[in-house]
C-alpha cells in the first residue's frame, strides 16, 4: 500500500515545526527576533534541499535585514536541525520572501475599491 504523504512532505512538516520553534527562542539574532513566520516549506525531491518561505513584519529595509539574519545563521540552523531531526542528511537551507500576504492585502483593497465604486454608481 502506498503512502499516504511522500517522504519529503513529512521532512517539510518536520522542518517547518523545527524552525518555528527555534525561532521563538534559540536564535538570538535581534534582525530576527519577533518579526517572522515560517509560512511553508519546500523541500526538493532528492532532500538536498530546504526552501523556507517566510513571512516579515515591516517593509523593504526590516525584511532584507531579517534575511541577512537567517542566511547568517544557517550554519547554526541547519547544526541544530541535525541534532534533533533523525536524518542521514540535513538539506542545504534557502531562504525567500513569502509575498502572499502582500497580494492577498492588494487584491482585497482592490476588491473593497471596486465595491466602492459600485455603490456610489447606484
């Protein structure tokens, strides 16, 4: 009988819960601190690789320093990943901005101005 999940979407869950509890109190960046959510992650077929997306309080500046945050301490991610997660290897670590909050604020301000619109032409 097949699985249910493939092999890799476990290892995004793990990875995903793993980070978001490291993130409340392991990693001491202060570019870091408060200021992220782990909205998904994907994991690539051969398990080599980790892409998070992440979603970040603040606009361009906050979020590139936050970015600079995480890619400074993967090193120290991916060691602690390794000692808690029953792997034969830990994926190398990406890390991107997650804009689908971005869009999805965009589309209901469009939305509310299209309504309106509506109703003043009524």
């Amino acid at each position: 009988m097949p699985h249910m999940f493939p092999r890799s979407r476990r290892i995004e869950d793990l990875l995903r819960k793993e980070m978001a509890d490291m993130l409340l109190g392991e990693i001491k960046d202060p570019r870091i601190q408060g200021l992220v959510t782990i909205m998904q992650v994907k994991v690539s077929e051969d398990l080599r690789h980790a892409k998070f997306f992440v979603s970040v309080l603040g606009k361009g500046p906050e979020r590139e320093s936050v970015l600079e945050g995480l890619n400074k301490a993967k090193g120290f991610i991916r060691r602690t990943l390794g000692h808690r997660l029953d792997l034969r290897r830990i994926p190398e670590l990406h890390f991107q901005l997650d804009r689908s909050l971005d869009d999805q604020e965009k589309i209901e301000r469009l939305l509310a101005g299209m309504q309106t619109g509506q109703q003043t032409e009524n």
